[in-house]
C-alpha cells in the first residue's frame, strides 16, 4: 500500500495534479474486506501510541484523546455504526481519518514513525494468531469427539482396506484414532507456525525503519508478540508466515477431506457402516428415498478451495523485488477464506462426529466376508516353524479353495486346512476368528480393543480431557 496519506475525499496528497479515477478507487480499494482486521488495526494503534508516549514523542494529552478516540470508534464497529469509505481506501486510512474527526491532531500524530506498510503486516499478524488458536481449539474439539467415539467403538469389529479391498479386521475404534494422531499432527504444525506469525513488524516504517527514537521491544511486549522482525525491509514485504498458515490449513484439510471420504462411503447403502444425523444431510429434489451426506461431501470440495489460497499466495509472492509492492494487497482474501473454510469445517466436524450412528452389525458382517484372516492363518504357520513365504503361499491356495467353495477360511474345516500345511492343528480355528485376530494386536499403536483403550487415555491426557 502506499505511505501518503489521503488528506481529501476525492483525492490524495499535493504530490498529484489529479484526482484517482472513480474506477481506480473501486480497483485499489481493500475496505470491503480488510476491514476484518479493524480490531487488530486499533490495538496496535493503541500499542504504537503508549510506545510514542514513552518515548517522549507524543504527549500524555495526545494519548489520552487517542485512547479515547479509539474506544468510541470501537464502539461504533461493534454496533455497526461506523460509516467505512471506498474513498479512504483501507481498514487503516478509515480509522485513521475518524480519529482524527473525534480528536483533531492527535489522531494526525499518531502515525508518526511508522507506515502503513507496516502497520499492515502486523495488523495481519495480529489477526492471524488469534485465528490460529481458535483453529487450534477446533482441532482439539474434534479429536475430543473422535476419541469418545473411539471409546466407545473399542470392540466393534469393521475390515480393515488397502487398495478398498477387504485387508485384515480392525477396531472402528481404532479406525478412528487414526484420524485423531493425523489432527493431532496438524495441531502441531498449527502451533509452530503461530510462533512465525509471532514476530512484530511494527517500526520497520515504510521499508527502510524510522529516524525516531522508538522502543520496538515494548510495542512487541504490549501485544504479546515473541519477537521482532529483525530485518525492515523482510518486516514489510514477505508473507511466508501466511503462506506456511495456509500449507496447514490445506494438511489440515486434506485429512478432512480423506475422512469425509470415508463417510461417504460408509454412509452409501452398499456398504452401510454408520448414518449421520439428518440435520448435516439434505434430500433429493426427485428421489424422495435419497439422504445425501453434504456435510462432507462439501468439506471434501472445499478443500479445492484451501489449496487454491495456497496457491494464489505462493504465486503472488514469488515474483516481487524488496521490499513493499501492492500486490500484497491480495494477500488477505485467500488468508481469510482459508480460516474461515478451516474453522467452519472443524466447528461442523465436531458435532457431526458426536452425531454419527454406528452399524456395528454391518460392519462385522464386512469383516467376516473378505478372508481377513488370512494374515492371521499365516501367522499360525509362522509360529509353528514353517517358513514367512512357505506359509504365504499356503494360505493363498487355501484362500482360492474357499472362494471356490463361497465359505470362508474357517468354514473349510480343520482337515481340508491340514491339506495345505500338515503343520495346522486343532487349535487353528481360534486364530481365524475375528475377535482372535484383533485381540492377537496387543502391542502400543495395534488394533486389539485393549491396545485401543490404552490409546484413548493417551489421546485424553493429550488433549487435558478425563474420560
């Protein structure tokens, strides 16, 4: 953004002859939706000018009017009284110029040692960390309301996929902390990106820091920022931090998405795992049968959305010279559509979870259909001596007998095994049970209903819940 100014309505500074174009002010205007970071923009304003104040700068006089002032304009934002101008271009001029309508040269005072250069940057910087940690407090929400659904699913037999074909059996509770582990890793990255977002650009002025003697560290202290910008000219002009904002949000997202996945298919009538509660479906216009999971067949699309904003912001920097270009300006519309997207999707996310109904019966029935055992029956040879790839291909062709006879392994019988491997014994059918085989997975990370209780208190502690 440009450092002047704009001292009238329908123009800018004595430095031009001419007014900006109607059409000009509506291509270069941000207010409609910068405006979104009015709260940021006053709080550091407020930081800048005790900062001044201390400094010697300003007078305590000033700093009275300006707190005062920015309390009303406050006001007038919270009760959608304020009157925002295309005219005055951003979020910062707007509050700038009514400022100093309420408190005359105070308000014209305040920018002093500083531009809107950076006072853009650390608006942003502001605005995301507080974002951040409503998208972590999301992320926490749902891992809560995937890990009592665990819980309580800690025994209830489903199959298990690789390629969608019937692999071996699983827990659904155990399923479904795996989500819980990829949310948990988000969380994380969300956390270490927020130390980045942390730093204060404020005093790095317009590129090239400020003649005045200001106290950065005390700004930085007052909102709660870990650091400073070290380098003026990085201070105004890079936007990693909302690029790496935007790489978790599209991580974060794309687990959505894969488990958005999962409930579409589970919910089909074909398969016939689970059902959602009506109030995060919708009908059919001709087909009154019909019970559509939106909720995340929509997340799952909406994740397009996300890794677009990356995208787009990846782009928009990759070009630009040091130090501030307007281009920048189209940092915040992908920055606040990601995080909208993000925290819309968690908050939906955690109540549906809460809200899904678990057919335990359709889901044994799956896991009993697909030789999931198999594993469990080569596992068998294993112990009793024989060779890994000996037991490998014995249980292969016993699998083929099975589906030629349409039974399964078990139902072939202890003698027609014993054909395959004279090493299988009586005790062969416990092993090719489905409770036999999860349970066999006792070991920490395993499927066995035990394994994934341990789990689920691991998961509660992590997350500062009791059970």
């Amino acid at each position: 953004m440009s450092d002047q100014l704009a001292n009238k309505a329908e123009g800018w500074s004595g430095r031009f002859s001419e007014p900006v174009s109607e059409l000009v002010k509506r291509y270069t205007a941000s207010v409609d939706f910068d405006r979104r970071l009015a709260f940021a923009d006053i709080e550091g304003s407020l930081a800048h000018a005790a900062m001044l104040s201390e400094v010697g700068i300003l007078s305590a006089a000033d700093l009275q009017s300006i707190r005062a002032g920015m309390a009303q304009i406050r006001g007038e934002i919270e009760r959608g009284e304020f009157n925002w101008s295309v005219d005055l271009e951003d979020v910062h001029l707007n509050i700038e110029r009514r400022l100093t309508d309420l408190v005359g040269d105070a308000g014209k005072r305040l920018h002093t040692a500083r531009s809107r250069n950076d006072q853009v940057a650390t608006d942003i910087r502001l605005w995301l960390r507080g974002t951040i940690d409503d998208i972590l407090q999301g992320l926490t929400a749902l891992q809560r309301a995937l890990v009592d659904l665990a819980e309580g699913h800690a025994d209830t037999i489903m199959p298990g996929f690789t390629h969608l074909q019937v692999a071996q059996p699983v827990t659904f509770g155990h399923h479904l902390l795996a989500y819980v582990e990829m949310f948990a890793r988000d969380a994380e990255r969300m956390a270490d990106c927020r130390r980045r977002v942390n730093r204060l650009p404020l005093g790095a002025a317009a590129l090239a820091g400020t003649s005045y003697p200001i106290d950065r560290e005390q700004v930085a202290r007052a909102l709660g920022f870990e650091g400073v910008c070290e380098n003026s000219l990085d201070a105004v002009s890079d936007r990693d931090f909302a690029i790496e904002f935007c790489s978790a949000a599209s991580l974060t997202m794309m687990h959505i998405s894969r488990f958005s996945e999962e409930l579409v298919i589970w919910m089909s009538p074909r398969v016939g795992f689970i059902d959602l509660a009506d109030r995060f479906c919708t009908g059919s216009s001709i087909m009154p049968q019909k019970k559509n999971p939106d909720v995340p067949e929509l997340a799952r699309g909406k994740t397009g959305r996300v890794y677009g904003s990356l995208m787009s912001l990846l782009t928009l920097m990759k070009g630009q010279p040091l130090a501030y270009n307007k281009d920048n300006q189209e940092d915040k519309e992908p920055i606040f559509d990601t995080a909208d997207t993000v925290l819309n999707t968690l908050r939906i996310f955690a109540d549906m979870v809460g809200g899904i109904r678990v057919r335990a019966e359709r889901m044994r029935e799956a896991a009993a259909a697909g030789f999931s055992t198999a594993t469990d029956l080569a596992d068998y040879l294993v112990r009793k001596g024989l060779p890994f790839r000996d037991a490998h291909e014995a249980v292969a062709r016993a699998v083929r007998a099975a589906a030629d006879q349409g039974c399964d392994l078990a139902e072939l019988g202890v003698e027609t095994l014993r054909t395959f491997s004279a090493l299988v014994g009586d005790d062969v059918l416990q092993v090719l049970t489905l409770e036999g085989s999860v349970s066999a997975r006792r070991h920490r990370g395993g499927t066995a209903p035990e394994a994934v209780r341990q789990a689920v208190a691991r998961a509660r502690a992590r997350l500062g819940v009791s059970s």
